[in-house]
C-alpha cells in the first residue's frame, strides 16, 4: 500500500471515529487529534479507535520515513503526539488494543524507546507496560529487546523517563523469562 493510499485511509479512518470539526482545524496533525480526544472520553473512545485501524496507524506514524527526520519540529511533533497516544490507547488495560499493538509487532513500539525526542521516551515505557499487562504479550516484549530498551531509558537524567521505565520492568517482571533478562 502506498504512503499516500495509507495516509487517505488513516485521515478517513481517524476523522469517521473523532467527528471533531473543530479539531481538524485547531490541530496540524491526526495522531494531535487522537490525544485531544482521549482527554474527554477515554474507555469507549480507546477501543473505537483500535476498532478503526487507529493503534496501527498510530505505530506506523511513530516508525514512518514522514517522522523519522526529527530535526523538523513537525516530524519531532507528529511522533511525539502518535506516542502519547499510543499511551493513551493501552491505558485501560484492554487486551483488544493490546493485541492490535502485538499483531504490528512490538519491535517498533521498543525502538520507540531509542528515540531522542524527550516525548516518546516519556510515552514509551508506559506504553509497554501498559501492554505488558497482557499475559501473551510480556515475553515478546522481553524477547524483542524491550528490557535492554528500558534499563536504557532508566539509565537517562529524566525522572519522569526513569519513573516509567521502572513501571513497565515491574509490568514485565511478572514472567519467569523476564525475571532472568532483569537479573
């Protein structure tokens, strides 16, 4: 599928499920949109937005070639709002959105903790502990490097990055291979 075929089908997708008006005006991007909509509704509104593609258009928005030159302020905000919403998307312990993350694969979600933008490696960690809250999905977390990627995190002088390293190690723990990678 093509960028741009995808981008259509993201816009259509996110706006059929927000049916905000105004926030497509005050907001410059979707992933912008999606967090401000959480904000005011979240349970329901999480899992509609799983329902419509929204958790795969927001991993490929965090991992896309569109946001991967952080040294424009758009592609650092584009990334950095599609990882807080990706928090926001997992928070309710809902195991359909956490699978809709598993099935993109997790690998992109622990790169997400090699970003330099302060904001996803805030959003990061507590997006894998919140999925780790899922039984299934805690050793694949382990097993694709998330552990390494978090005591990374923790290792950095944020406290708000430390604090949320330490509760996605604590979510991840809970699984013997785990325990092993965390020592």
């Amino acid at each position: 599928m093509s960028q741009i075929k995808a981008f259509k089908q993201t816009q259509t997708v996110l706006l059929t499920v927000l049916n905000f008006f105004f926030s497509f005006f005050y907001y410059k991007n979707y992933a912008s949109i999606i967090h401000f909509f959480f904000h005011y509704s979240h349970e329901q509104n999480a899992l509609r937005v799983g329902t419509a593609y929204g958790i795969e258009a927001l991993v490929r928005l965090t991992n896309s070639t569109a946001t991967a030159d952080l040294s424009t302020p758009d592609g650092e905000r584009v990334q950095g709002n599609a990882a807080e919403a990706l928090v926001n998307a997992t928070r309710n312990d809902s195991h359909e959105n956490a699978e809709r993350v598993r099935s993109c694969g997790v690998r992109p979600i622990v790169l997400m903790c090699t970003s330099t933008n302060l904001v996803v490696q805030r959003a990061a960690p507590l997006v894998l502990g919140n999925i780790a809250q899922n039984d299934a999905i805690r050793s694949e977390v382990g097993s694709n490097g998330g552990i390494d990627a978090l005591f990374l995190l923790a290792g950095l002088d944020d406290e708000v990055v430390q604090s949320n390293s330490a509760y996605a190690l604590g979510n991840l723990a809970w699984t013997a291979s785990n325990q092993e990678r965390i020592g």
